[in-house]
C-alpha cells in the first residue's frame, strides 16, 4: 500500500495552494512551530523565510522525509496535544502554523492550551482546516465507489472544525484570542509531467491519492468504476477540483 509519506510531493503539489496562504498569512520570522509538519512543505517554507524551523508531527515515516528535506529544521515525534516542546525553543515559538495537521486531536481545546504553553507572548498561529458548506471532492472523488459518506464533522479527523462557531469556541477556552477564520478555497490540481514534454490527465495520481488512505485492494471492475468517476472532474483535460476551507488566525 502506498503510503502518506511516500506521496509527500503528490500531495504538496495539489495542496500547494494552502501553504501559499499560509506562508503570506503568518509572516515567518523568529522561531516557527508546525504542528502535524507531515513531510516538510512548511518547514521548507519557514527555512527559506530565513526563520527557524521546528515540526511536530506523530508519523516517524513522514519525519523521515521531512528530515532528508530539510536538514536545517529541528522534527520532533510526538502529539502537538501532550508533547512538551519547551527544550527546542527559548522564549517560546514567534509563529505557529499547520497545514491541515490541527484537526486530528482528541481534545481539540486540551491541544490548543498545550501549544499556547510554548508560545510567545507576541505568537501568532495560522492553520487551514476543511469546512463542510460545500461538497469537499478531497474525500470522494473516486472513493465515493467504496465509501459514499464524506468525513463526519465534530469528531477527530479532517472535518472536526467545519463548523467555525465550535473551533472558535475550542480556541477561546484555550486562552486563544482575536481569532479570525475566514473562508479559504482553492484548486487541487493533480497532472504532473510525463517524461515527454506533456502534463498527465491526473487519473493515476488521483487514485494513488486514494491509495495513500488505504482503498487500494479492489477489483478491476471496481477500479474501472472510480477513474471513471475521477474522469468526471476533469478541467481542461487534467484532473481538478475545488477545496473549501477555513483560514484561521489567532493571537497568543
């Protein structure tokens, strides 16, 4: 099975967007926290910015590729929600960011107060996080053969924060304030190049998007269903679809 961290640059290319916000939203400067840092697209970022790069992230796999990728960065395995982050920064972390990493916690609030812990009293954290008033085809597009119910919403996993009013209130009794989430949509892209000077049409990255979730051990019927259903999301030839999401601020 395909796995995540083998699919990093897959997914940064049709994530890429996302981290672009993120990056012009939260002014990388002094030392940088990214929470759930996967394999490395901020943590990149944050060097290139000139800042100092720490990421925390539970996948060991996914640490290793960030590692190779951006040997400046300090990675450190662990739970953005217990993990105690005091030893890799000194008076606490000047920014705070993630790139869909926040929405994984058993207690979002218990989280939240435990990164708040290592900031500085100036910190900011910018994170993107899906929402739910529009049909997400992130989580269908081609799945929706196997599995047709999207992600739930209120529970761990990538919609916990679709609805806004109860991520503020997770921020705010963390002791999180001038909060601001604002809507954020983008497009995934998913063609790359073929080697010949031309862009694939995306089916097959799109399915090995699938993979990386585990839905790899169907039946050739069953496999001819779903690039046939990706085959619907389609713009100008190239496998595509929009992402609606919340761009979120707060202040520490």
């Amino acid at each position: 099975m395909t796995t995540w961290a083998e699919q990093g640059e897959l997914f940064d290319q049709i994530l890429a967007p996302a981290a672009v916000a993120i990056v012009a939203t939260a002014d990388l400067t002094g030392t940088v926290l990214d929470v759930g840092c996967g394999t490395g697209a901020l943590l990149e970022a944050t060097v290139d910015a000139g800042a100092k790069a720490v990421g925390v992230d539970i996948s060991p796999e996914m640490l290793r590729v960030a590692e190779r990728r951006v040997p400046q960065a300090i990675t450190v395995l662990g739970d953005g929600q217990t993990t105690d982050l005091s030893q890799y920064v000194g008076a606490g972390f000047d920014r705070l960011v993630s790139r869909f990493g926040v929405m994984f916690f058993a207690d979002p609030t218990a989280a939240f107060a435990n990164l708040r812990r290592f900031a500085a009293p100036s910190a900011t954290m910018t994170f993107v996080c899906w929402r739910d008033d529009q049909p997400n085809l992130m989580f269908t597009l081609g799945t929706r053969i196997l599995a047709p119910n999207p992600p739930p919403s209120g529970v761990p996993g990538p919609m916990a924060f679709a609805d806004a009013d109860l991520l503020r209130g997770y921020l705010s009794d963390a002791g999180w304030h001038d909060i601001v989430i604002d809507r954020f949509e983008f497009v995934s892209t998913y063609g790359t190049p073929d080697g010949h000077g031309t862009t694939t049409d995306g089916i097959e990255e799109r399915l090995s998007v699938i993979g990386a979730t585990g839905n790899t051990d169907v039946d050739d019927e069953t496999l001819a269903r779903m690039r046939a259903d990706i085959a619907t999301s389609m713009v100008d030839g190239v496998v595509a679809h929009p992402n609606y999401c919340w761009l979120v601020t707060a202040r520490a």
